[in-house]
C-alpha cells in the first residue's frame, strides 16, 4: 500500500473492508487457531485461485502459460534472497 499503509485483516479490527479486498466470511476471526491458519496458507499455495487473482497479471500467467510463470517466479525469489543481505 501507498504510504507503509498494511492492509491484512488480522492487523486490523474486523469491521468493513475500506480496501474491498475480502469479504466478511473471509475476515480472520480469534477462533481461528495456527492449525487452521496454516492449513489455509498450505491450501492456497496448492491450488491458487486463478478465477479472482491479487495480481491479475500473475493470475492470467498462472492459467496461461505456467512454465513462464514458474520462470518469473523462480527470478523474484533469487531476486529477493540478493536483496535480503543488501
């Protein structure tokens, strides 16, 4: 976000969504436990969303031309692993 502004929801109170990001039945609630969360994550990373991306453009890669996709993203962790000790 511009500014620093952090826009994931468990950092802020569950109230509407200013950013139109998520919806309600979406939102991080306390019952959620790191089992939960975790699994989540574990899921989301096995089969990504390609019908309502974060980033179109990766979203449109993904359903299109995975082996591209699979390049840029193999750059942009070697790319942040360079930067990490900058």
């Amino acid at each position: 976000m511009p500014g620093g502004e952090v826009c994931i929801s468990i950092l802020h109170p569950p109230e509407d969504d200013k950013y139109g990001y998520e919806s309600a039945a979406e939102r991080w609630s306390p019952v959620q436990t790191p089992e939960t969360i975790l699994l989540s994550v574990i899921s989301m990373l096995s089969s990504p969303n390609d019908e309502s991306p974060a980033n179109i453009e990766a979203g449109k890669l993904w359903r299109n031309d995975k082996k591209e996709f699979r390049k840029r993203v193999r750059k942009c962790v070697r790319d942040s692993q360079e930067s990490a000790w900058d």
